[in-house]
DNA sequence: GGTCTTGATCGATTTTCCCGATCAATAGCC
DNA sequence: GGCTATTGATCGGGAAAATCGATCAAGACC
C-alpha cells in the first residue's frame, strides 16, 4: 500500500472518470488502471464498479473511503508533526483546552519561548478527551485541560481554576434574565453540572453550546445572556454593548496540565506546568 | 510510504538492531537499511542513530513512532472493516454503547440478523463520542449510545431509557450506605448529574468507574454499594451475595439511536432504530 | 592484536511501475 | 443501421525500484 494509490483512490472515488483522473494526476489512464487494480488486491476488495457508461464505488469502496481518508490525513500529520523546524533544538507538543487557545494561547506561548529559547511548539487545540488519547499515544507531550480522564498511565496536576461570567445585552439582574433568551454553555461536564446547580432555570435554555468563543458570537448576533470567560466578559462590557449581570455567580472550571507517567519527573515538564499555573494564581 | 516500511520501522524500533530485524522479517540486513533510508527520505528526517554500539530511535523517529502504530492500525481496520462476508448481500457497521453491549448484544444482534437475514454485522462496543466521530466520517453506519452529541449532519432517535438500581453487600437501606463503600459511576454526564442530584452524599465516593461491569467487578472483589444496570443488579442479587438497596431511587439514562443525515430516511434504519427500540418498552 | 558485531555500500538480479499504443464495448448522434 | 467519441482493460517495452548476497569499515570485546 502506498500514498500513490490512496491518492489514486480518493481522486478516482471524486471524479468517477479514469481518464479525468489520469489527467488530474499527470499520469497516464492505464496507470490509474493499474494503480487501482494494486489497490484492490491489497485491500482483498473490488473497489470500483466498472462499466462504459462510468465509474462508481462498489459497497466495499464506499466503506473503504473513510479509512482511506483517515490513512492520508494521518500520514500527513505524521510528517508535520515529527519535523523540528530549523534553528531549533527541541520540539515540544502541545494541547490546549479549546476554550483557553483563544484568550491564554498567545502569553503562554510568549512565555514558554522565553523559558526555552531553544525548543519549538507544535500547539493544537483540542477537546480534553482527544488530548487525553494524545498524550497515551505518545502524540502530544504535554496538555492543558478541564476534564481529566483518569488513566494508570496519565499525570494531572491541578494548575488553578478559570472563571465564567454571566453577561447580557438586556439586563444587569439574574432575576431578569430569560431563559428563552439564554445561552447554555457546556464547556465541561463538570461546569454544566456547576451550571445547572446554580440557575437550574436556565438550564432548559434552548440553545446550548461548547464553546466561549460560540457562545460570544450567539450573543453577538442575537442578544441574550450566557456565560463567557471572565476575560472575555470585560473586554465585551468595555465595548458598550453589554453589562454583567452583577448578582449571577461566577463559575470557576478547575484546569489541568497533563502529562504522560513517564515524563512526570522531568523537569521540562514541571517548569511548563508552574508557567501555566501562574495565569492562574 | 508503504506499509512494508512501517512494519521495518516498527520491528527495527523494538529490536535496535538492524540484523534481528532482518531475521525477524525473514529479509536480508541490506534490505532492512534500504527500507529504513527510503521510510527516512518519505518523512524528510533521519529516524534512527546508527552507531557501532547500537541503533536508536532520532527524536523525529520517537515523534514518528506514534503515528506508525496509528497508520498500522489504521490499514489493519480498513482491510478488516470493508469486506462482507461471503454469503452475505450487505455489510452493516454498528456501534453500541460499552455499558449496553455486554447486556443487550447478544439479544440484538439476534433479532437483527432475524429481520435482515442476507446482512452481516459489524458490531463494534465504544463511547458515545467515538462513534460519533465514526459516524460523521462514514466508518459507522448506526449507532446506539446514551449521549448524542448535536452536530449537524447527525441524526439521533430516542429509543427508550435504560435502569440503574443501587446494590449493596452490605445494607438495603440506603441511609445505611458508606460513602466510602460506595462506587461511584460516571456512564455519562447526564447519568452522572442525575446521580449527584438524587444522592449528593455519595458523590463524594473514592472509587469512581465509567462502566457498569467495572462496578460490578469491583463491587464482587471489594463488596459495597453502588449502581448497575437493572438487568445485572438482579442477577447479582439472584446470585445471593447481593441485595437491593430498595429506597435509593433507580436511575434512568436514556438511550438514543444515531446516523447520519444521509442515511435518515433509509428504511433499513427505521426498522433497525424500531427493534432497538422495541427493547426499552 | 585478533575477532566479532555493527550498519553501510556495491553490483547483479528480480520485480514493480509506468507509459504509449491498442482493443473491445458502449453511448450518443445522424 | 452506421459513424464517432468515450469508456476502461490490456499488452509490450523500457525505466525505476526493491531485494539479495557479498564485501567493507569502524567500533566493541577479549
């Protein structure tokens, strides 16, 4: 099996024409031919039905094509991701919680590089269980993140705590704010459940969704409350449009650094988690 | 990249030397080097230290590493996942919830294969959220699992709910169950809320599971007290060592079926979403 | 200093890949 | 019906790549 043939595959799998894809590819029909006959004896499959009025996948081919996709997706992060970019001696990988990329990303990262001048990042946001899954792989070396997902083989130590503040385009009083108005937010299942302890009138909020950065834009086009980073609350409050609602309480989501067992001990490690845990002290 | 070079790169990884691995692969050493240097020039970076004393992996080859194992794996799932059968018209690809597999499978997939006796199953237990992701890329035709995930090409039917009960070694009061004995279960969010709701004082609990024959198994080895899907719970307590906790509340988590928006319509999906269904009344 | 083991390298052979040309079958058109 | 354009399959030859076996140089070990 070789990219060749995956991207011979993918493409046939689009145009549904040998020769479109011969020509699309700069080679010849009869080496798309052969090409997809060396993938169907790999893959043990016919993939294509072929018939003089057009191509199209078998059932075999269609459930082939995600993983085909899958295959070249990953190749291509394999390549990006094991590469050092020159000048530096190090690569460290990186996730973060998705939420926390768009407001802390850039002073962490100003800071790590200033800690470690030689090392380049690979940083990537990402969802806690996905970085989780990282991090056993060997694919991430070090995460920031809400939801710990106890594992034997993962480290978490707790960096601090990150707060959610309610605002609104319509009232400064949580006695006010209307539920068919709101925005529910479930960034953690832990915050959800704070969430619903809370204001649990609000719960029933018809649209809910994961992201600060989401609920931002929801409330930006529509009006209505919710919660959003406290960062984020100022920053809309000094703009003119919206007010705190001063009497909601603010919720604070627990943050993690997390690491694989193995490298607990190192001190790399251990100096990225004290640069994290001081955003939050 | 072919996959004769990733399984070199993966053998020599563990071996070290290039010699064994030569053996190991039933190839000549030289054949081993030039894999290794064609894999090398694929990826735009040396992989291994070659010394007299030794072979090693680069950073880059450590880096490498996980996604070889990824892609490997990757290939493997593609050829197992495509095929039908022989004799079989049709190949569907189910995901069941981990918790429900060990229970209803069995039942399931015998009236599955009675109302479509020419298709064969692809039966594949996960989380909620993987196979969503399986869903969305096509690796999964249908799925039955306790949190849907909204998205927008996802189509999700509830299909019933199904029971926890509290059980016990010790009491079948539930005023007389130790925190400290006690399981706590994280199924879901969902679940995991209703259980901090009906019972906040056992949340604390220093033992916490994601899975009902996890509980189970370590409620046999520990004894104590926690939740365990219905159908268990009266196996168990049939079994002798176990009794009900008769006055904790029984916990309902409900259970959805789950497609892709292109399939909703299908009728093969209708009749699939009715018998699973049908299992809840 | 001799011997063993390491991986690299070279040349020969086999295998694979690719192209260009051709073929058979069909669709569309007149 | 007959003509033409288009479909993918097939074949032969040449180029490229993979593999083997043998050899080599460098360090480890005794």
């Amino acid at each position: 099996m070789q990219i060749d043939l995956l991207d011979t595959f993918l493409d046939l799998a689009e145009t549904r024409s040998f020769h479109r894809t011969a020509e699309r590819l700069r080679i010849t029909q009869s080496t798309v031919s052969a090409r997809v006959a060396a993938l169907e004896q790999a893959v043990g499959s016919r993939l294509f039905d072929r018939s003089r009025a057009g191509t199209d996948l078998t059932p075999e081919g269609k459930r082939f094509e995600p993983h085909a996709r899958a295959l070249r997706h990953e190749w291509n992060e394999a390549q990006r991701r094991i590469k050092i970019p020159q000048g530096a001696q190090h690569l460290l990988r990186l996730g973060i919680q998705n939420d926390l990329a768009a407001v802390y990303l850039g002073d962490w990262v100003a800071e790590f590089r200033a800690a470690f001048p030689e090392t380049a990042f690979y940083i990537e946001p990402d969802y806690s269980n996905q970085m989780c899954a990282d991090l056993l792989t060997g694919i991430l070396d070090f995460a920031v993140m809400f939801s710990p997902k106890p594992h034997p083989d993962l480290h978490f130590d707790s960096v601090g705590e990150v707060t959610y503040r309610m605002i609104s385009t319509e009232t400064p009083r949580l006695a006010e704010v209307r539920s068919d108005r709101f925005v529910f937010a479930h960034f953690s299942p832990a915050f959800e459940e704070m969430h619903r302890q809370t204001t649990p009138d609000l719960a029933g909020a018809p649209v809910s969704v994961g992201q600060s950065g989401s609920v931002v834009s929801l409330l930006t086009a529509m009006g209505g409350s919710g919660y959003v980073l406290a960062k984020t609350a100022s920053d809309l409050i000094a703009g003119g449009r919206f007010m705190a609602v001063k009497d909601a309480p603010d919720l604070r989501q627990p943050v993690f650094a997390a690491i694989h067992i193995r490298h607990r001990t190192l001190p790399l490690h251990r100096r990225l988690t004290q640069l994290v845990a001081r955003h939050f002290r």
